[in-house]
C-alpha cells in the first residue's frame, strides 16, 4: 500500500465521527481511572489500574500517529498549538518512571492527559480559545493591579512585618496575605492585629479593598463591553446580509437614478 | 349530566379568578402547615395538622381532577411537565406511611407541595422556564470548569491526601475542598496547611481561583449577552411593528413607482 | 400682613439656595451631635448636646412650618411621602420622653433626622426614588427567591434540627442559616456537621447555592437590562428631537407629495 | 552651546524610546530593591543598598530636570499633575533623614516611586485617568452610601455598645464593624452576639445588607451604562464617518431637488 493511499485512509478515519466519539470515550475513561487511584484500592486492582494506564498510553500512541499521518500537511500539524500538546503528553508519558521524585511527576502528565478533552472536542477549543484572546486586552489592568498590590506589599512589609512575621514577613508573603484581603478571607483578623500597634492601618486596608474592587470592576467591564460590541458588529453584518444590503446608500442611488430619468426624458423632447 | 357538558363546565371552573385565588390560598396554608411543623407544638395541635395534612392533600386530589375533567384534549394534559409533577406530588402523598424511613421522604413530598406555586402563578412558572432554558446554552462553559475541577481535585488528592485527609481523601472530597475554595470560604486555612509540606502550593490555589473566576465571569457575561440580544431582538420586532412596518425597502419601492409613473407619463404623450 | 403675601415670601424663602445650605448644614450638625454621642464625654457636654438636640428640634419645627406656609397647594403638601416623613420626624421628636424604653425610640427618632438629608437633595431623593421604582418589577424574582429559602428551610428544620438546634431549630432560624450560607459566611462549618450525620447533605448547600446564585444573577441582569432599555429609549428620543425629528416617514411623505407634483404637472397640460 | 539648542536636544532625549526603556527599567529597578529590603539580608548588601538608593535618586533628579529643561513651555510642565507627583518624589527623598520617626516616612516615598511607572507608561495614566474620571459621577450613590453607613453605625453604637466595646463602642468603630458585615467577613459572629440580647437584631443587619447591595449594583451598574454608552456613541461617531455620513437628512435634500428640477423642467416649457 503507498504511503498517499495510508494518508487518505487515516485522514477519513480521523474525520470519522465514530473514532472521535472512541476517543472521547478513552480520554474519559483515562480520567476515570486516575480518580479512581485517589481512593484506597487493593493491591490487585492498582496492578490492574497500572496496565490500563499503559494500554492508554498506547493507545494515545496509536491515535496521535493517526493523526499525524493523516494529516496532508505535516508542517501544519506542528503548528496547531493542541497537536504540540497532545504529542508532548504523549512521549512524556512513554518515558518508563522508576525514581519516586520523578513519580510525581508522572502521575501529574497522567492527570493532564483530561486536558487532551479540550484539544479534541471543537466547542471546548473554541471556549478556551475565547478565554486566552480576552487576557492580552485586560493586560494594562493586571498591570496596574499588580502595581498596586506591589506598592502596598511593600508598604505592609516594611511597618507589619515586626507584628506578624508569617503574615507580612517579606514582600512576597506580603502579597499572598494582601489577595487574601482582597477575597475578604479573615482580612478583620489581619486588621485588627495591626489596627493595635497603628490605630490608623484600617485606612491601608480600606484603601487596597477600594482600589482593587474598582480596578478588578474596570477589568470585568471592559470584558463585557468588548464581548457585547463584538456579538452587536456580527449581528449587523448578519442583518445587513439578510435584508439584501439594502442601505441608505442604495435609496441615494435610485433618487440619483430617477433624476437622470427626468433630465433625459425633458432632454428628448 | 353528560361528559362534555361536565368537562365543559371543569374548564371554565378551572380558570376561574376565584377557584385560583383559592387553590393558591390552599398551597399557601399548606406551606405554614409545613412551617408550623418544624416548632416544638403540643400533641394535640399535631393532631389537628394531621388532619389539615390530610384535607389539603384530599382537596389537591379534587383539585388535579378538576384540571385533568376540565382540560378539552386529554393527551395535552400530560404533555405538561407542570401537570405531571402535581399529579405526582398529589399521588405521593396520598400512599399511607408507617415506616419511619417513609415517613421522611412522606414529608419531602408535603415541603414540595410549596413548589406547586410555580406550577400555578402564571409568571412564576414563565420564570423558571427562561432559567431552565438558559442552562443548556451554558453547557460547555459548564463542562470546561468540571473538567478545571477534576484535573485540579486530582492533583489536590494525589499530593495533599497525607496531609489532611477529611479534605483531600479522594477525588469527590477534594473536588468538594475546591468548591469551598472557590467560594473562598476559609481557603487560607486550606492554603497555609498545604504550603508547609509544598512551600509552591499556593501556586496551585492562585490558579485554581484565577480560572474558576474567569471561567464564571464568562459564564455570566454569556447570560447577559443572551438576554439581552433577545430583548433587542423582541424590541426591534415591536418597533417595526408599531411604525407599520415602514423600512428602507418601503421607500424603495416608492421610489420605483415614481419612476414608473414618470416613465408612463412620458410615453402617454 | 396678608395671609397671602406671608405664603408668597415663605415660598421665596423655601426656594432660597441659602436657606437650603443652611438646613443642610443643620441636618449636617445634627448628624455630628448624633455621632458625638457615642462617645464617652463628660457630662456636662452632655448636657450641652442635650440643649443643642432641642435647638434642633425647634428649628426644624420652624422649617417644616415654612414649608407648609410657603406651599400655594395645601393639598399637594402632604401627598409628597418626603414632606410626610418630615413632619413625622419633627412632631414624634417634640414629644418629652421621661421612660428609660421610650428613650431609645426617641434616639432613634433623632437618627432618622440624618436621612431629612435625602428628602432635601434633590439628586439623592431621585436615586432613592429609582432605587424604590426598580423593586416592584423584581417582584416576581424575589418570590421566587422566597419559595427556595421556605422549602430549604422546611428540609434543613425537618432534617437536622437534632444535629443542630440554634441552626436548624425551626423555620425561621433555618432560613436565617440560610442566608448565611448564600453569603458564604463559615457554610462549610454548617455542612461539615450535618455531612457527619447525613454523608450526602452537600448536595442540600450546592443545590442551594446553585439556585440562589442563578436566581440573584438572574435579579441583577434583570436590573441592569431594564436600566440600559430606559437609558437607550430616551437615548432614542433626544436623538429624534435633535435631529428635528425626520425619519423614515418624513421621506416616504416627501415622496409621495413628489408623486403629487407630477401627476398635478402633467395634468396641468 | 545656547539654551535653546540644549532645550532642543533635550525635547528629543525625552521622546527617545530608549530613553523612555531606561527609565522604566529604572524604576522597575528600584521596585525590586525596595522588595530586597523586606527580606533579612547581611549588613555588607543592606550598605551597596542603600547606595543604590543614593543612585536612583541622583537618577531621578537628572532624568525630571531634562524633562524640565526639554519642556518647550515651562510652566505647562507644572500643570500636569504627573509632573507635580515626579518632582515631589523625588525633591522628598533629596532630604537627608537621620531621625528614626521620619525615616519610615522615607522608606513611604522610596516605595511611591514604583507609582513612577505609571506616571511614565502613558497608557497606565489613560486608565488611571479613567478611573478617576468615574469617580465623580458616581458622588451622589457614594454620599447615599455613607449616609446609610451614619445612620446604621449611629444606630449600632447606640444599642450594642454595651454588648460589645470592641465592634460597636463609637461611631467610627461601628462604621468600620458595618463595613466588615458588608464584606460578609464573620458577620454572623456579630449578628448572633447580639442576638443573645435583642432577639430581633437581624433584622438590623439584612436590612443593611440588602440597602449596601442594593446601593453597590446600582453603582456597578452606573459604571457599565456609563462606559457602554460613550463606546456607543463613539462608534457611532465611527460610522457616520465611515459611511461619509449619508443620513436621512442628505436622502431629504434629495429628494428636495428632484422636486425642484421637475418644477423648473415644467416652468421651462
């Protein structure tokens, strides 16, 4: 059989909405089993459970080279960032694991091989698609917010962190405890701790609270605004199309029409 | 008294104002009856609930038959999700219960008779039905944060089960944690006891926010995109109907028609 | 001096904008003495608040009374809810209270003078008045909201009031721990003690929390959707007027009186 | 070399995009130093500190004076407020601090220079700028806020005072404790410790609750119809342009001198 022949058949089963469904299935069933490892089981099924794990490892094998030969261009399959992932999760998972640290390791790339259900099912691509173009757009306001939180990081650390060290010990502790404050999680407790050396520090937290709400409200509008004039310019496109484009425009053009009427009519006479 | 004048007589009776007002009465009683319950109350007062129980749940009974005598098309009746729950809630409760085990489902069923409210009050029910049918749209946005918690519940139980079991046990108690987590109620505590074994750890629980967050922003964006639209679409329907549907095309034509007109007249001469 | 002419100047008064700045730095001073008053202070600046607490009262006696003379329709007077909150405030505070019990209404009386500062700026009796309008049409929303805390709270009483009497004790401190858990304040305390018993009572708090939440999202687009249409109507409307008015049908009548000039035109000859 | 030539040379060093590079690596400079010092680090690194410290300002000062000196109109250098905050900065941290009490202080200024950066990067000053410009419109929800925060705080220090002197023993204490309720932050704690002495003290912190939410979306809310409305009008704006602003109006004209034409075509004859 010549390898043309090989690519065609593999890129119709690839397409075959059969094989699609038997892959989900076993991307489930993958998930499955890793579920199932949490949970105090027998010996004798956890040596079951690790051939299933092998037998899924092959199988993704299989799957990806099917992919990968059915694919007509093969420079193209390598740019589609889900390929690249779903053959890294892949050869990672080959590597045979026999050092405990490296254990770890491995049970976490058998834990992302979930993720490969977003890499195959269409609309979950399209929705984490979606999710990653929105960051880059809100990136001045993480910016901002980042300034601020390290600003007030800093301010913390440098008065707080005689009053509790495992709070406000350094800058980096200082900014977990000061996104523990903006989730409102115990933030009174942080307060009043510090409120009994500085009376006034209830004005550092009131400011940040403040200043984060509105910045992470800034941020949430401004996702909504751009997701509704996005959905609006497409409804208009779509009205535009549906009504035969008919516009101002074109009632211009047949005034201008019906002028040159009258003007040729008169001009004959 | 033949059937069709019974029927007949069943519907106007069943949409009365009044018969209405009543049986929406009756639910109400039913739902203190239920409320009255739950206090500590002498023995004989007990006694007279379980009568009252008794008599709502008979009066339910004529009720229901009413609907189903009174409905023209009988097939219709079942056809209504509505319908159906009432006839089962009313059937349920008419089985005798001994047991003590029965005894607690027999009260769901009593507590559930206070949802027949929704199955009544027109804008009630036209409520909840936009609330149902919101759902599905939502239905990958749904899928993708499940698949966000099981991958990160996987990861929680595999490295943090020896650390505190009641929270990372297994899958379904860490996916559990990551709710509480997510609702940010006592994460830090989470948190703290996580990152004495894995000082890194609040990398996991940064992230785990960052994405549940973003994930039911979208959720909620796409709720208010979808609301809106139809609204705008509904008032745009409402607008051309009210100015007589005149559009761009209405003037187009008149402006065909002048040209025609004008062409007619000059070839009359 | 006429009855007439004394309505007319204390109608000119009434609409002077420093007499208004005036009452508002009073409103202002009473709030502060209010304020005052919680602090430890000496007696005998007690005493004077006490005497300033009188001045107050009497000035606003005055005020209101100036008001009412300067209105020109006695009837309209008290049909403004504002005016009515005014004079109640002012006349319950005339009266001497000796009695311990009736001394805390009396303070509270005097707190309420604080909102007089809503009912004389006209912006914030405007936002109060759109904050009020917008309730009614959420009505609906709210009893749905009602209906899911009463069956919740019949469950939660009839289930765990042996696990937890302060919690669940009966209806209404059931929906009261309701509440609570909807803010997710401590929730997971609550369910962890009723899971020890009941394994499967989380599914009562999601389910819980799934539908409050869907429901006050549901709530708040409402509102945010109602608000956009007023806004995007009277948007309309100005734009309409600025543009003299002229639409669709303004140009299908031009056109048609073209029509008219022709065919008058052509029959002329 | 001339004054003006130096001023040229220097309206030019300031526009350099290496220069502006430079600068914010600067600035992103003494941001980590200032994080270094929240660490505990060996007296020999804490001297190279702070001459680094000495460097950055020396830094500043050079960099402000050739912004000055490269303005080509002096005293619109003064009126941008970004200006003003620059200067200040860095005049402040010239002054040689000994005193123990004001080298806090110092440390405060050392730590705003990271706000340098926005004061550098124009498009963080556009949102800053534009959360500013939001502030105001919002003055009158923000004053109905705090009017509601006086008059439940003034409420809550008269009644509970005795209760608990910690959360409600003055005005400014009980604000803050209200506050903390509306973070939801173990409000419940406070609730059920009044409780205990007045049964119906919930009703105090729902009603609060509802008032402060209610106020905060009507405020979220104001943003968003605020912000989409002025992205609406902009775009608009666009289209007209776009379109070479055809309207109703130019298709009226129109109109107008086809009437005209025929008018004169018949008059000729």
């Amino acid at each position: 059989m010549s390898m043309e022949s090989l690519q065609t058949r593999f890129f119709e089963l690839r397409s075959n909405r059969f094989f699609e469904l038997f892959v989900v299935s076993v991307i489930l069933f993958s998930a499955l089993v890793i579920g199932a490892k949490t949970y105090d089981i027998p010996e004798n099924v956890l040596t079951a459970i690790s051939w299933l794990d092998t037998g899924i490892t092959l199988f993704f094998l299989v799957e990806i080279t099917i992919r990968f030969i059915g694919e007509p261009d093969k420079k193209h399959f390598f740019k589609n960032p889900w390929n690249l992932f779903d053959t890294l999760i892949v050869v990672v998972s080959l590597i045979p694991i026999q050092d405990s640290e490296m254990a770890l390791v491995g049970r976490l790339i058998r834990i992302f091989r979930v993720l490969r259900m977003v890499s195959i099912v269409p609309e979950l691509r399209l929705l984490l698609n979606s999710l990653i173009k929105a960051l880059p757009q809100l990136g001045y306001v993480i910016l901002l917010m980042f300034i601020i939180f390290y600003i007030y990081a800093a301010i913390g650390a440098s008065f707080f962190a005689n009053i509790n060290e495992s709070l406000w010990g350094d800058i980096s502790i200082a900014m977990l405890t000061l996104f523990r404050v903006m989730t409102f999680e115990d933030w009174t407790d942080v307060m009043y701790e510090t409120m009994a050396v500085y009376p006034f520090s209830w004005l550092f937290y009131l400011t940040f609270i403040f200043l984060t709400t509105f910045a992470f409200l800034n941020m949430v509008i401004g996702i909504v605004v751009n997701v509704m004039e996005n959905e609006h310019a497409q409804e208009e496109k779509e009205k535009a199309l549906a009504e035969g484009q008919l516009t101002i425009e074109d009632l211009s053009n047949q005034i201008e029409e019906l002028k040159a009427l009258i003007e040729e009519k008169h001009r004959d006479k």
